[in-house]
C-alpha cells in the first residue's frame, strides 16, 4: 500500500497549486474571459481570436499564480482556534461553521507554449485538478469525542468523504474567422443586432493520471459497556495514460462603443479514457469490543487487495460562462459568471462570480484588481497584481 500513498501525496500537492493560465488572470480573480489574447483564448473564449491580427511564438517558463480554495481556510477560523485553549463553546462553534464536509479544491492551469497566426493559435498546456472532502462528523470526533459522553456513533460514506485528482496535457487548436451573421445573413435585415464573433477550440488530450475513491463506507461507535468499534471499507481506482478530446464554443460582441459581452460552452464533448495502468484498491478496517486496557495487544484488524482492472473514462463537465469587459480611457472593469452543469466533480455545482478592474499607470504597467464571490464551497477571495 505504501506506493499508494506516496502516490496521493504527491497528487495533493501537485493539486494544491491553482494556476489558471497567468499572473494576470489571478490579479483579476479569474474575471479574464473577454481579456485573453493569443494563445491563450483557446482556454478563455476563442471568440476573442476574431480581432487578432498577431503572428507569434509565446513560450511560457514561470507563468503561474498560486491559490488553495476551501470552505475551512479563513482567517476567522484561524482567530478562532489561536489562543491557550479551546473551550467546549469554541469547539461547537467551530463545527457550527461547516454543512456537511470540509473541502479543499485545487486547479491548475498553465499553458506552456503556443503559436498565434492571425485568427488561429495553436497551443501546449497541462491541467491538474484535485478535490478532497471529509465528513463534518470527523471534526466532530476530533472535537467532542472525548467530552459530554463517552457514548458515540458514527456512520461516514461517500457522499461527504472522497478524493479525486486528474491530470492531463493538451494541444489545442483555435480559430475564429467568422461571425453570426456569415453563416446566417438574415441577421444583416435585424439593424439593432451588432456582429456577433463565434470561435471554437479544440483540445486533443494525453491523459497523465486519474485516482478517486470509489466506494467510502465506515462505521465508528464507542460505548462504556461495549467498548470501541470500527468497520471501514475504502475503495479507489486509478488510471495511468489514456487518450481524450475536448471542445469548446464561444461568442462575443461590441454591444456599444466601450462595452463587450461574451458567452462560452466549454467542455461540449469532454472525455478522458484510461488505456494504460489501470488498478483498483481495496482497503478494510475493523476493532470489535475495544477498551481502553486492550490498546497494547493488536486490536486492529486489517486488508488491503490491488487488482487490475478494464479502461475507464473519466468524463468533463459541461461548462457555461457569461463575461463583460468595459473599457474607459485607460481602465476596464469585467465580471465574469461560470456555471458547472456536470457530471464533473472538479468545479461547484453554485454560481462562481468575479469581478476585474484594470488601470494602465503606464502604458506597460497595469494595477490589477479582483474580487471573487464565494458560496457554499468557497470562501470569497480579493485579489491584487
């Protein structure tokens, strides 16, 4: 089991890195759908390639930002539980903070080189996911297991105990070289209606690894007359290489003179299948009628089984993502909306909204600005750059 572990470890803390495309986007809290350029709108909305008229190589070394997004990191939390002692009053005010689970979820993004002509790119990039959750009732545990009563009864499944990490790396390939109207002229007839710019992308994917728990089942009880009790099941699969495709579609348009509007659907066909080194893990449990005199003799009864499985797919989330960028003299203000539809499990189910603004003290010198809105999976966050 020890190479499973070093395995998750070394996924946690890839995961742990969020970096979505560039230092730009991150000053701006990722409100950057209607500001992406080149290479890089075959991430964002490749409806942007429309108005380039660039030729170039972009190649990227240390082109990240770092961020961790979670629903127990906050500084409130850390004021709560510094000082010489938790109280019971702390402690239930403490778990008073979360719903059902304590989660951490980890992006990366980063493109790594790219060719821009006209209005197509073709690009290089690496995407790293990783979600964990944990079951409010083991803070619970951790907590007041020890206090108010020595009776206790657990029950934690999957529902609200898992990890999931993906990796993979893709060549990407955009264009936008028409608008609405091309390939519907009737729309020339309707005078209000400004030219809407579409563009599509097109990701082959190299799948590099997939691991998440399949099956989570555990029961924990403690009783002054029948001591402690424990049966756990872990299940979890891996995948090591596959092969994959992605698509996405997007539109923009100049809505009035300063003021842009875009959409995008990303992830319309999304796959990842796992060809290469695919396992399963099983892992049991279990203590009957403990106490606290038996904790010196092995109490603790344990398995653990790997067997190869079949291929597997992992399938992409359908995406939805609504931006506007307003542009004044030499500052722009953007907000940005994404809605996850599913059936991923990388990103909230719950609208993630931002807001951008952007002030050129010199003309290569830009003050960045960002302010994202948090939900029930994450906490707000203000960003600068």
């Amino acid at each position: 089991m020890k190479k499973y572990y070093i395995l998750i470890v070394i996924l946690l803390f890839i995961g742990s890195l969020n970096a979505y495309t560039n230092a730009a986007s991150m000053a701006l809290a990722d409100s950057y759908s209607l500001r992406a350029k080149g290479i890089e709108t075959g991430y964002w909305n490749p409806a942007n390639l429309y108005d380039s008229q660039e030729t170039g190589y972009e190649l990227y070394l240390l082109n990240a930002g770092i961020s961790l997004a979670s629903n127990f990191l906050s500084v409130s939390l850390y004021n709560e539980i510094n000082g010489d002692s938790l109280t019971i009053s702390k402690r239930k005010n403490i778990l008073n903070k979360f719903d059902k689970s304590l989660q951490i979820n980890a992006n990366m993004k980063y493109s790594l080189l790219g060719y821009s002509f006209n209005q197509h790119s073709i690009s290089i990039g690496l995407t790293i996911n990783a979600l964990g959750n944990l079951s409010k009732q083991y803070l619970d545990l951790l907590l007041l297991g020890n206090t108010e009563t020595y009776n206790h009864n657990y029950t934690f499944s999957k529902k609200n105990n898992g990890f999931h990490a993906l990796s993979y790396a893709d060549m990407t390939y955009a264009s936008s070289s028409k608008t609405l109207n091309d390939i519907i002229p009737s729309l020339d007839y309707v005078q209000w209606l400004p030219d809407i710019k579409i563009g599509y992308s097109f990701s082959a994917i190299l799948g590099i690894s997939e691991a998440d728990i399949t099956k989570y089942d555990s029961h924990f009880s403690t009783n002054d007359s029948t001591g402690i009790h424990l049966d756990q099941e872990i299940k979890g699969r891996y995948g090591l290489g596959g092969y994959g495709m992605k698509l996405k579609f997007g539109m923009k348009s100049q809505v009035y003179d300063n003021l842009q509007v875009g959409i995008t659907f990303d992830n319309l066909i999304g796959f990842v299948k796992w060809v290469g080194k695919t396992e399963t893990v099983e892992f049991n449990v279990s203590t009957d009628s403990v106490f606290i005199a038996d904790l010196s003799d092995n109490f603790i009864t344990q398995n653990d089984t790997t067997y190869s499985i079949g291929s597997f797919e992992t399938t992409l989330p359908t995406i939805f993502h609504f931006g506007t960028l307003y542009k004044y003299n030499k500052a722009s203000f953007s907000l940005d909306w994404n809605q996850n539809f599913g059936p991923g499990i990388f990103y909230s189910t719950e609208p993630e909204v931002s807001l951008g603004s952007q002030y050129y003290v010199l003309p290569y010198l830009p003050l960045r600005l960002g302010f994202a809105f948090g939900n029930n999976d994450r906490n707000y966050k203000f960003t600068y750059g």
